[in-house]
C-alpha cells in the first residue's frame, strides 16, 4: 500500500460542509445570498471582529512544500537531507499517517478554521484532515514565554497593528512536518501570522517562518482566507491504521546526481504549455507552467519516476543512444504526453 494513497483518502473526510443554515446578522444580498463585499464587522474595542468559519486557498500550494519559493541555500544541509529521504520513503512515517497533528500553518493552507474573538482571548478550531485541533490565542496584553513546554500548536500571543492583528507563535515540539512532503522544522521555530480582514467574506493572511536551525533565513508567505457562511464545521477523527506497518515506505531503487542530470531541461506538453525538470541533490522534480509548485519524482526504475505529491507515474522516453526525448505523465486517467525542447 502506498502512503500517498492512503493520505488523500484520508482527506476526503474534509471535502464537504455538514449543514446549511443562514447564519444570524450576515448581510444579505436581494438573494438571500451573503454579502461577502460588506464592511468587515467590528468588536466592542473597534477592532476588527475575525469571528466566523474561514477556509484557504486550497490544495496544491504551500500545503504540498512550504519551501517552494526558497533557494537550496536557504535550506540547512542537514533539513534538505531529511526532506529528500521523507520524499524517497513516500511519507510512510509521516504524523498523519500515524494519527498525529498538523501545524496550523497547513491547516490554513486547506482546511476549515472556525475563529471565535472574544476580549483577551480568541480561539481557533481547525476542521482538519486527519484531526480536529485547537488553539487558542492570547490577546490579554502578555508576551511569550521564555522557555514554554514544547507543544504541537506552540503557544500564541496577539497584538493589534492598526486594523491588522499580529499573532506570535513559538514552542513547538519537533515532531511535525512543515508541510506533506516532509520538511522539518526545530523547536525554534516561531510563526509570525498577520490576519487583516478586509471584508465580510475576505481575509488576508501573511506568514512569517522563522527557525535559525532549519534554514539560514525567515521567510514569508501568504495564505488568503475566505468566510464560509451558512455551514458549520465537521469532527474529524483520526483512527490509527494497522496498515501503517505494511506500507512499502518507498522504493528501493537509488539514482546517483550525476545520472539524474540526464532528464532535466525543458519539456513541452502543447505549445504554450511547457513543463520543467529540475534536480536538487538527488530529487528531480517536475515543475508544470507557471505554477511555482514543484512536484518531487522519486525513480521507481531508469524509466519510470513516481510522483511523490499525489503517486502518479512520470515515463521517460529515450531515443537509440539513451537521450531522454520526452515523457508521458500518467496522471489519474489522463496520460500527458511531453517532448524535451
């Protein structure tokens, strides 16, 4: 059984909203539909109200590999290591795939957040994949602490800057994945969130990664949420899978970075429609017109690559003296066919 089959049918369980129910003091349009485009509701204090249930933009971004937009150099050796063996392995001890928590910063990325703003505190409750989490934020005036008992969600603290509400996090255990495809992190790491809530229905969200031991510098991104109305959030409960133990955890097969050197270059699926592959260390990856998103190919055989992000297969072609020529991207029921330019 391969891992990253098993992880996107875990998923499914976050695919859908359980009720329909007009939520109380939402603007409504002629309709009856909400008015995402109203003004942005405010607190007793005149700040921003964040109260409401907010999903993200969505898979296929920063969930899949935080570290997309950064350079090898930006990256401690040792890190970069880990996540090339996590991506051989195929995740197979990935804390999913053993019923343990996300970081938050996926679950904005994809899931379902419900956000409760009260005075000095507010609380977050994500849907999630595999787990439902929680955490809450301190707004009460205090700082972080100095040595906090590592935790999974770490301990927050928020400020307000003008409109704009600064969230401080820190004290994290080291156990989880930045992302699925396997970056670790320290327990330095601090998350730095900034959520301005624009409208009704729209929230910027900007992310700050900072973790001197994992990566030579900080780093951001932005995760734009939208309010989901009228609907409510699903339990999700991780059952442990007595099929873990028997997953292959990856393939055996080994390509040193001198001959992986021989399938990267550009690629073409249709005019207009390119496709790049490029290596890092000893990892190609497959990268697909302007998305920034890079898929990681593990070699199955000198032919075959296994996508690591879903499981579909990459097959290369080679011409008589054994140039690569192209190849076709098995992808679900749809085989794409590239030719090297």
């Amino acid at each position: 059984m391969k891992l990253g089959f098993a992880l996107l049918a875990l998923a499914s369980v976050a695919s859908a909203q359980w009720l329909d129910y007009p939520a109380p003091g939402i603007p409504r349009l002629p309709n009856g539909k909400p008015n995402l485009s109203a003004p942005a509701p405010r607190a007793v204090d005149g700040h921003p109200d964040l109260t409401g249930i907010w999903a993200g933009p969505g898979t296929g971004g920063y969930e899949r590999n935080i570290a997309r937009d950064l350079k090898p150099a930006d990256i401690q050796p040792w890190a970069e290591a880990i996540y090339q063996q996590r991506v051989y392995n195929e995740g197979k001890d990935a804390p999913r795939a053993n019923c343990l928590p996300d970081p938050f910063v996926y679950y904005h990325a994809v899931d379902t957040q419900r956000i409760v703003q009260t005075p000095g505190l507010i609380i977050v409750l994500y849907q999630g994949t595999t787990n439902s989490q929680h955490r809450e934020i301190f707004t009460d005036g205090r700082k972080l602490p100095a040595d906090p008992n590592p935790t999974w969600m770490g301990y927050s603290v928020g400020h307000w800057d003008g409109d704009t509400l600064v969230v401080e996090t820190a004290g994290f255990n080291d156990r989880s994945w930045l992302d699925i495809e396997g970056h670790p992190h320290s327990e330095a790491l601090k998350v730095t969130e900034r959520f301005h809530r624009r409208d009704l229905g729209h929230m910027d969200l900007d992310i700050t990664i900072d973790d001197p031991k994992t990566f030579t510098r900080p780093f951001s991104l932005s995760m734009p949420q939208h309010l989901t109305p009228d609907t409510d959030l699903i339990e999700s409960v991780c059952e442990n899978d007595r099929s873990v133990t028997h997953m292959l955890g990856g393939t055996s097969v080994r390509m040193t970075s001198e001959a992986l050197t021989k399938y990267t270059g550009n690629y073409e699926f249709s005019p207009g429609n390119p496709a790049y592959i490029t290596r890092e260390g000893d990892l190609l990856f497959l990268r697909m017109g302007t998305n920034p998103l890079k898929l990681p190919l593990v070699p199955d055989s000198e032919k075959v690559f296994i996508s690591r992000t879903n499981g579909d297969l990459l097959e290369f072609s080679f011409d008589p003296k054994g140039a690569v020529t192209g190849f076709v991207f098995h992808q679900g029921n749809a085989n794409r066919k590239a030719v090297r330019k």
